[in-house]
C-alpha cells in the first residue's frame, strides 16, 4: 500500500539519543518517546491520514458517479442496484440504507428472479435491523442453480441469524459461505474476493458475540 511504501522510504530507525537515554534513567513517569520515534509516529500518522483522504475522496467521487447515473436512468435496473449497494457497504460514515431501500424494492419487484438484485435487497434489509426480512429475501437465493456468487448470500444469512439470536443457524450459513467461496478466477463470476473477504470477517466477529 502507499502507507507501506512510505515507511519503507523511511529507511532504518536511528539509534536512541543521549537525550532519550537520560530520560529513561529519570524514571517512567517522566519519560517521552525519543525524539526521532517521535517524527516517525508523525509522519507515519501524516501518511495514515493523506491515505484515508484519498480513500475517502475516492468514495465520494463514486457516490456521485451512481447518484449521477440513477438521475439520468432512473428506471435501469442496474443502475439503481448499483447505488443501493453503495448506500450499503461504503465505509459506515457514508452508509444509507433508508435511501438505499426505495431503489432496491423497486428493482426487485421489476427482476424478481435475479439473485444478484435480491441479494442487496437482503443487505439493505439487514443494515435496517430488519433481520426477518433479510433472511426471507436471502433464503431463495441459496437454492438457486444460477447463483454464481452464493457466498455473500450465505455470510448475510449468517450475519442476521446472529443479530436474531440464533447461533446454530448462524454457525451453519457461515459454513455454507466458507464451502461456497470459490476457487476459480473471480473475474469469471463478478465477484470481488477482497469485499468477500471483509463479509465474512463481520460474520466471523458476529459469531464470536456472547
């Protein structure tokens, strides 16, 4: 990443100086980080920063994109699916599921058969707390033989059955997702491994819950 890339230009870390040893022989209390680890926590915190400006820009440089594509076709299916799965797996500080549930019934009720458009249905559903629902929009989508991106159905599945209190279940569709997540080239399946991977982590924590 850029940050790793940043440190690496860093070079290796100085030797301590007279400074920072003096301190230390004052005793804990009154100890500070040696000066140059000091410089180091800044810049490293100064790239931390910068990186997540970037990302951040990035995200919302995408939100107008789908926003502008919705105004312009609002009746494409695909672009109103688009946007609703935007409004629910942007990082949590853009997330908008009450916008996103409009977009994404409607797009439903137009291909009820696409497993896909149900699939963020159920999404939007569960990021609404609404866990019944999200498991009776996800649940066909388990069954259906032209379902090539199953697993993200089956992390939600788990990811509701936790919310609604049933572990077993939960612990099942986990399951499910892990013997689901494929092993073949994601680009023949539309799939994005990495946002896969972040699904199942927010199951695997979820499953961890007392």
């Amino acid at each position: 990443t850029k940050l790793q890339a940043r440190v690496a230009d860093e070079g290796p870390q100085h030797p301590r100086t007279l400074q920072a040893d003096q301190a230390e022989q004052q005793g804990p209390e009154n100890q500070e980080p040696p000066v140059g680890h000091q410089r180091r926590i800044q810049r490293l915190q100064s790239a931390a920063q910068e990186l997540e400006a970037e990302q951040a820009g990035e995200y919302a440089e995408a939100k107008a994109d789908f926003e502008k594509a919705v105004e312009l076709e609002p009746d494409r299916p695909g672009a109103c699916n688009n946007l609703a799965w935007f409004y629910v797996t942007a990082p949590e500080s853009m997330r908008d599921p009450a916008k996103a549930l409009p977009l994404a019934v409607r797009v439903v009720e137009r291909e009820p058969n696409n497993s896909s458009y149900r699939n963020t249905l159920g999404l939007v559903y569960y990021r609404l707390e609404q866990f019944d629902k999200a498991v009776e929009t996800l649940t066909p989508n388990t069954i259906d033989p032209q379902n090539t991106a199953v697993a993200y159905d089956w992390f939600f599945l788990s990811m509701a059955h936790s919310r609604l209190g049933n572990p077993a279940k939960a612990r099942e569709c986990f399951e499910q997702a892990i013997q689901s997540t494929p092993d073949v080239p994601p680009d023949a399946l539309n799939i994005d491994l990495n946002e896969l991977k972040r699904f199942r982590e927010d199951a695997a924590a979820l499953l961890t819950r007392p």
